[in-house]
C-alpha cells in the first residue's frame, strides 16, 4: 500500500476542510456545525510527486461527550495504527481544550512521526497567540489555514520527507467494479458493508442518519477487485430540513451517477414502502445495473417468510426495473451475503457487453418482420439499421424514416427482443431511434442550400425580366 496520514484533532477544528484541500477534492462534507465527519474518509493524492493516501477522522472527544464518541474513538484507534505518518491539528482561534490535551497524552505513547498543525491561523494577531500549544511539549508546530491554504506548502515539503521511501512511488490499483449501498435510513446498509468488507469498517448504530459521508472501501473478492460505496440514507423531501442531510444525500445519488451496480437495500420487517421505489427509480434514471437487497430476512417468523409474496410485492411496484434480480439476505447473521458479489459479476458482464452489429440488425429485422409498426400519416415506419453506440449500460440506435413516430410499447417490445435473444436479462438497456442523416438532408435542404435555390430563383427573375423588356423594345422598333 501507499504511505498513509491520518488527520487526527478534536470536532470542528478543520479536518475535513483541510483534507479537500490538500485532495484538490470535495470529497468530505464540511459544515460549521461540529461532529459531521464520522466515518474514516479515505482519498490518494500527492505533493511534489511523491503518492500518499490522506485520512480524515471524526472529532476525537471523551466517551461520554458525544452520542457516537466511542464509536469514532474506535475508528481513530484503528487509522492509528495504520497510518505512517500523523498529523495532530488543533484549533488557533479557540485555543487549548481539555480534548486537545487528551489525545496529546495518547499520542505520546506512539512511536512514528506526529505533525502539529494549528489551524485557523490567518492572521498576524493569531499567530502572535500560539505560545499557548507550547504546554503540550511541542517542538515545532505550523501555522496554517486549510480555508485559504496558508503555510500548507512548508508543512508538506517536512510531510513528505517522513513517509517511507519504498512504498511512496507505487502505481495505481484498479478499483475494478465500482458498487454503491443505497437505500433508506436504518435498513442496515453499513451492517452490510462491514459484513462484505470483513470488518467493522464503517459506524453502525440503530439511529437513522449514522452515516453521512458517502465512504468507498476496496474490497478484493475471488481474486477480482470491488469498490464498496456506503452511502447516507435517502429520506423523502419533506423530511429532510438540516442542511447537512441535504449535502448527504446529494452525494448518496452522486453515488449512483459514478457506480457500475447499485445495491437497493430495502427493509422487509417495514415492506416495500414508497421510498423505495423513489429510489429505485434514481438508479434507473442513473442507468446503472441494479441489485435488490430484501435485508433482515432472519427477523421475519416462519408465517411472514413468503418470498413469493414479497417478490410480486417489488415486482409490481418497481415495473421500471423488472431485468434488476433479487436476494434475500441478513447482514447481521450474513445469510445469502455470499452470493452478493457473485451476482454483481453477473450484473457487470451484461452491462458492460457489447453485442455485434450484424446480430443486433437481425435481431431488429425479425422483430418488426413479426410485428410491423403502426403507420404514420398513411406511411409505413421503416427501420433501415442499428448499431451499438455504447456500454455501461448497453445502449442502441435504430435509424428510422419518422423517429419521433415510434410509439413507446413499440420501443418496448424492440428492447425486450434484444433484451431476450442476446441474453441481456439484469442489465438496463436504452434504445434511441434517428432519422438516417443522408435521408434527411435530400428530403429537407440545409440552410446554406436553401439560401442559394432563393437567390439562383431571384437572378432568374430578373434575366427573365430584362430578357422581356428587351423583345417589347426591339418589337417597338421594328414597328416604326
């Protein structure tokens, strides 16, 4: 792995400000209110060439300070003892605080190099008050400002000579197929990302709204290679008032824009709810492949497990997304959890697949043999060829005299026939229809060529004209 620095320091003194900065990213959310980062926020960035991975932490308090404070403290004891490099940022403004001279006393006891960092430094009074971080014993501190990037480039040229030389020059890994954990608060998406990831990972905690950063974890499964998204839990609208909520779930759907499968976790204890569907809708707006995740399937009693029930439950209900499969699961006992990454395999190979132009042409060709289109002002819709024109998801153009005549269960019943002769069954698939471009500009002439008919038609005009006015004159003579 690449050398690691972990971002320690108390709630709301800059962490996650400083770790967008130095990622030239806004990958953690960043508020005025304290407490917001939670889960460890992993990101690969540089300085001068030299490759390091930056973590941001939650707010180091005592254990009875905070609702979630010893599960955080867990979260710090872990990047502790995986970092290379620690950096400790306090607070210029606020000062000292007992929570900053706790964690100086913890930090004490580890043997690899601290960095301090004073933050919220911008000016010369502030720096003229920072004799008060001497009491923790430090030798050296720097005075910074992770706003407006002051003094951050000295701390990184000192940073970069501590890492360890052999590992910082490694190339990229690939993150091979990217999968995002979606779905409504407190159905258990962070149980399961712990219990895929093989660890606990991520916070977890019967409280709706644990998680609020959207937090990628690399996971290597049967020698292939996954990026695990745990995301916010998506409310409805109405629901949603803290403005920190809002930027947690805008990057819960930004999620789904840059993933390749969308795990949609839904809670059987509560059904199949409105939500659900909402979000499922997301994921298909987004395009990407999807998998349904009935989770907490060992809570239910012998009477309530009626698989049968549930499916036609979601299948009526999401219509949308009638090729995405369905597994039923348990993320706390991890009942069928096993089965999850073999199904997204699947998933990926359909939705990357690229089918031949000849066999989709076919494919078209029999369709409508079978069932002509409806005509169009008393003219038959013909379908001249197709082509692929892209993956991820599977996507097609048919290139058609009237285009925008094409009634939608014709589009369907044309998707459905690709969708079952070429074996595309759990990935979307779009198709777009265009009028043939040669057809086009012989029927409708462009600008440029309907400018010069126009003017070839007035000089024409105007020879006719004088070629008149000259026969009348030379009759004229010829009569005298």
């Amino acid at each position: 792995m690449k050398p690691v620095v972990a971002l320690l320091g108390r709630p709301n003194v800059g962490k996650s400000t400083f770790f967008n900065r130095i990622t030239s990213s806004r990958q953690a959310l960043v508020d005025d209110m304290p407490g917001v980062t939670r889960d460890r926020q992993y990101c690969e960035t540089s300085w001068d060439d030299v490759v390091f991975t930056l973590v941001d932490t939650g707010g180091f308090l005592s254990t009875d300070g905070d609702y979630f404070a010893e599960d955080i403290k867990e979260q710090i004891d872990i990047v502790v003892m995986q970092a290379d490099v620690l950096v400790f940022i306090l607070d210029g403004k606020q000062g000292l605080t007992p929570y900053d001279k706790e964690l100086a006393i913890q930090l004490r006891k580890v043997s690899k190099p601290i960095f301090y960092l004073v933050n919220k430094t911008e000016s010369g009074k502030q720096q003229n008050e920072l004799y008060q971080f001497y009491s923790l014993g430090i030798d050296k501190f720097y005075p910074v400002s992770a706003e407006h990037g002051i003094g951050i480039p000295d701390f990184l040229d000192d940073m970069i000579k501590a890492l360890p030389k052999e590992t910082a020059q490694e190339s990229d890994i690939d993150k091979g197929i990217k999968i995002a954990v979606v779905g409504r608060p407190n159905v258990g998406k962070s149980s399961l990302v712990n219990k895929l990831f093989g660890e606990k990972r991520v916070i977890v905690n019967k409280l709706a709204g644990t998680t609020r950063d959207s937090v990628e974890l690399a996971v290597e499964y049967d020698n292939k290679r996954f990026t695990l998204i745990d995301t916010a839990g998506i409310r409805r609208k109405g629901k949603v008032k803290q403005k920190i909520e809002k930027f947690s779930i805008i990057k819960s759907l930004g999620s789904m824009d840059e993933c390749d499968v969308a795990l949609i976790v839904i809670d059987v204890k509560e059904g199949v709810t409105d939500q659900d569907i909402t979000i499922a809708g997301y994921a298909e707006k987004k395009g990407c492949g999807v998998l349904f995740l009935l989770n907490k399937w060992d809570l239910l009693t012998k009477e309530d497990k009626k698989e049968k029930k549930f499916m036609e439950d979601l299948r009526y209900k999401a219509k949308f997304l009638s090729h995405a499969p369905v597994v039923t699961i348990s993320a706390l006992t991890g009942l069928r959890t096993n089965k999850i990454f073999k199904m997204v395999e699947k998933i990926y190979e359909e939705y990357s697949y690229r089918i031949n132009t000849g066999l989709l042409n076919r494919i078209v060709e029999d369709a409508v043999l079978r069932v002509e289109p409806s005509l169009h002002k008393g003219r038959r819709l013909k379908f001249f060829y197709s082509a692929q024109v892209s993956v991820k998801p599977p996507s097609f153009v048919c290139f058609v005299n009237y285009p925008d005549a094409v009634h939608f269960s014709y589009k369907r019943y044309l998707l459905n026939q690709i969708r079952e002769i070429s074996e595309l069954e759990m990935t979307p698939l779009r198709l777009y229809f265009r009028e043939r471009s040669g057809k086009r500009e012989f029927n409708k002439p462009s600008r440029q060529m309907d400018f010069y008919l126009k003017k070839k038609q007035k000089i024409n005009t105007k020879r006719r004209k004088k070629r008149k006015e000259q026969s009348l004159s030379k009759q004229k003579r010829d009569e005298k």
